[in-house]
C-alpha cells in the first residue's frame, strides 16, 4: 500500500496531466483534515457534504472547481437473517 500521495488531474501547459500534490499533514480522518481547512488557509479535498454548510456560511471557499468529480457511492449490509439476535436486558 502507497503512503504517498495519489495523483490527482491538473492543467499543466494546457493539457491535464497526473499531479501528486504533497504538504506537512496526511490524515485518513475527515474531520480532522476539516478542522485543518477551517483553522487557517490550507487547501484540503474533501467530500461537499462535509463541508457544505462551511461553505455556505463562508467559513471555507471552494477552489480548483474544474477538477471537481462526481463520486461513486455503494452502501454495502448485511440482509436481516445475517444479523446477530439482540438480547433483551
């Protein structure tokens, strides 16, 4: 598994090529890297529906928006007969 960071679209000379942004901070948790963003200027990518109510309240501006994606979503459960029985107290 890489620990560096992954290459992201740009616009270098015109043409999109594969750029590996790096900085001082790396987390895998999503409130701490909004916390990060909202604590000073810092360029942070996250998710808009962790930061939406930042940003329509201004606390944070929205940049580089033509590199911006939509995201695949999956929502993977267990059917109900997998479940463990719950246990009355």
């Amino acid at each position: 598994m890489s620990r560096g960071p992954r290459a992201r679209p740009a616009l270098v000379d015109g043409g999109t090529q594969a750029v590996r942004a790096s900085g001082r901070r790396s987390s895998n948790d999503g409130e701490l890297v909004r916390a990060w963003a909202l604590a000073g200027p810092r360029v942070a990518q996250k998710s808009f529906w962790d930061v939406e109510r930042d940003l329509a309240a201004g606390r944070l501006e929205s940049v580089l928006n033509r590199f911006v994606r939509a995201a695949d979503l999956s929502i993977v459960y267990p059917t109900g007969r997998h479940l463990p029985r719950r246990r009355a107290r």
